[in-house]
C-alpha cells in the first residue's frame, strides 16, 4: 500500500493533488481530484507572492468544487526554483511533496509515446504522480541546518575556484620553470609559496646564494625546509629549459595568481571556522566528532545535506538519499552485477566516500573492517566496492551515535560477530 492509499483509506475521496511545473519566472500548474478529474482549467502564475496567492486562490476554488479538504502539492525540484515557492507553502501550512525528474521524464513517454515537453503536459504528469504516492518527502533544511548547507555550498565552489587558480600556476611554471614540481611536490607549501613571490624563475632564483634561499624558506616553512632543498632549487634552476621571454608579463600574471590563491585560502578558513562555531550550537556534533578520522567539515556537510536526524527513524533512510541503495539487476535466469543506485544527493554520496578513503587509513575499526572486505573468502570486493560499503557503515555508526547521543566506542563498532570473522580470516 502506498502513501496515497493509506491516506484515502482514511480520507476517502477527501484530496486533490495540485502538480506545478517550475521555472525562473513563471510556473505552470493542474489540479486533479482523486479520480484524476480536474475541477479547475490549468493556469499559469509568476513567482511572485501575487502569483503564489493566486494558485491558493484556485487551490481553494478545486477544493471547493471537489468538496475536499486535504491538499497535496508537488513539484519537479529544477535547480534553486522550487525552493522560494516550497517555503512560502509549507509556511501557509501545505503539505509539499517533491517528484523524481527522472519519474517525470519517463511519464512522458509513456503518455502520448513523445518525449516532447511542456509546461501543461508536465504540470499533469507530476500530479498524476503525486496522486500514485510517486513522490519524496520534502525536508528543506532550517535553522543551523539551512546555514551549513550554505556553507557546504560555498566551500565547494571555493575548492573548485582554489584548484582553478592552482592550475594556472601550474601552467606558467610549466612554461617558465618546468623542473619547479621537481623541487616541490606541493606548489602551495610555504616554501613554495615564498619562492613564486619573491624568485619564481630560474634567472631570478640563481641571483641569489644558497645560503640565503635557505634561510628564507626554512623562515616561511616554520623550519621545515632547509639547505638539501635550497641546493635542489638552485641545480634546477641551473638546467632548466624554461622560457627566458617574457618573464616580467608572467611574474605579473603569476602574482595575481598567487593573490587570488591567498584570497581564496582565507575565504575557505573564514568557512570552515564558521561551521565549526555552528556545529557547536548542535548537540549531536560532538558525538559525531568523536569519530577518529572525522573532522568538522565532514560532519557539517553530512548534517547540511541530511538535516536534522529526528527526522529518520533509520539508517537506510539516509542510505537511500546518499544514493547508496544497492539496486539489482535480475530477470528471470539471468542475474547482472548489483550495483549503488546512485539516485540520492550526489553531494552526500561523494561526501562519504571521501571520509571513507580517510577512515580506512587512520581508524584502526574500519581499516580492519576494509581490509575484511577485500580479503574475505565469500564474495570478497574490489577496493571501490568496499570503501562504498565503508561509507554505508559509516553512516550507521553516525546515525547510532546521533541518535543513541554516545561517543565512538571502538569496542561496539565492529561488534562480535564481525571481530571473530575479521580474527579468523587474519589467523
């Protein structure tokens, strides 16, 4: 039985289902009553509180005519659209359900056997769907959740604009001073850092004595770096190929470079200090971080993408929003590869997988626990399919703190049963 069948089980014909088809200036919408009829003509209105009052109006009109009291709205979520119209209805107390796009898409097909698109034809499918119980609670964040979610955003368009800069660096080195990646593996170390201010180029780096070079890096290195690598710097810049043309318009270009790496550099530590004062105002928090090998970032973008853990009542709820569900693949004898359905928050998926690569090299549980996987004599996985299944036992160890209000226990994680196959398969 689905959602909608439980609620006419006890409403009887008692709902309307109102589809809205989302855009940046205009929406479209339809209204169906229980039996697929619709009680108004379709209409359009703007995203405007003038627009949002008019569908209350037709809303009420459809209720009306079709004697019931019960409304549900769904909409297909298009980019950032949906949400301002989202809040506005769920503030005026409407029950708002959101429609896979995917869903939608294959409807279409299925209705007049064309792909062809439009916003009448859409506006129905989506209520149609609702009305089959097709559709996804929808749990915009609020409050501090609101805020990390933000945040999370903004770090990661910060990261991909900090890569941007860094390959631009890349790229002048590669042209001017080829052999400088030799000498520092890390071009945004300090004592890289000091060298592209202030000696960037080959002609500029063999102007200056060992000595010196060294004293200067092992200052902006906090003593890290000393002679061997002043020595290195100096014999590449000595057998370089690099470009000697130019050199006054590329150590402009590169400072800019370096200035908008700098800027960024700040942007992302105003961001991740800020997560951390919020996460500070949210109880769980600590519990989380108590996770060795989780750090703040991590659990702000878990609790930004999946919100506030009252909210699931369990751990595979959280599972199917990450997307990491195994989907299979079976008909009749044949029997394909399962596979993760991918069909959550991409986001919170890569999220996770990128603390599992974390966890399975500094926590000593779930290393062991990857390690099984890999090794095990009953269907053992490939290294991909075990930090995937690491990221599924990582949100249970979240969801169990989060919710149990408990500090990680290295003792509990693995449990017995779990620790007597990972000793026997290591005796």
């Amino acid at each position: 039985m689905n959602k909608i069948e439980k609620l006419l089980l006890v409403h009887g014909s008692d709902l309307i289902f109102v589809g809205i088809d989302v855009a940046k200036k205009s929406h479209y919408a339809r209204i169906i009553d229980h039996i697929g009829l619709e009680p108004v003509k379709p209409f359009k209105f703007n995203n405007s509180k003038d627009g949002y009052f008019r569908l209350v109006s037709k809303i009420l009109e459809a209720k009306e005519k079709s004697k019931a009291t019960r409304v549900i709205i769904g909409l297909e979520p298009s980019g950032h659209y949906w949400k301002p119209l989202t809040c506005f209805f769920k503030e005026q107390g409407y029950q708002v359900v959101l429609v896979n796009p995917y869903h939608v898409k294959k409807r279409k097909e299925e209705e007049d056997n064309s792909p062809t698109k439009n916003d009448q034809k859409d506006a129905l499918i989506i209520a149609k769907l609702v009305k089959e119980g097709k559709f996804l609670n929808c749990l915009l964040p609020e409050g501090i959740y609101a805020d990390l979610r933000n945040l999370s955003v903004a770090r990661k368009q910060l990261i991909n604009k900090l890569n941007s800069a860094k390959n631009k660096l890349i790229s002048i080195l590669d042209e001017y001073f080829p052999e400088f990646e030799e000498v520092f593996k890390n071009i945004l170390g300090k004592a890289a850092l000091w060298v592209l201010r202030h000696c960037p180029f080959p002609s500029m780096i063999v102007n200056h004595t060992k000595g010196e070079l060294a004293e200067n890096m092992k200052n902006a290195a906090n003593k890290r770096v000393g002679i061997k690598r002043a020595e290195k710097l100096i014999e590449a810049a000595q057998k370089s190929v690099g470009v000697k043309q130019g050199l006054k318009g590329a150590y402009i270009r590169l400072q800019s470079y370096l200035d908008e790496v700098e800027f960024l550099k700040g942007q992302l530590e105003t961001i991740e200090k800020t997560m951390g004062e919020l996460l500070k105002e949210i109880d769980i928090s600590q519990y989380l971080l108590s996770i060795p090998g989780i750090g703040i970032v991590t659990v702000a973008g878990f609790l930004a993408e999946v919100g506030d853990l009252v909210n699931y009542s369990h751990y595979k709820q959280i599972q199917k929003l990450a997307g990491l569900n195994i989907a299979e693949n079976q008909s009749g004898k044949h029997k394909g590869k399962a596979k993760i359905s991918k069909r959550g928050r991409p986001e919170l998926r890569n999220l996770l997988f990128k603390a599992s690569l974390v966890l399975v090299a500094k926590n000593k549980e779930f290393k062991a626990l990857y390690n099984y996987f890999l090794k095990r004599p009953q269907n053992p996985l490939k290294s991909k399919q075990a930090l995937v299944s690491i990221s599924v036992k990582l949100i249970r160890v979240m969801f169990a703190l989060g919710k149990k209000r408990e500090n990680y226990d290295s003792q509990k994680v693995l449990g017995e049963y779990r620790m007597m196959q990972i000793n026997k398969l290591a005796a």
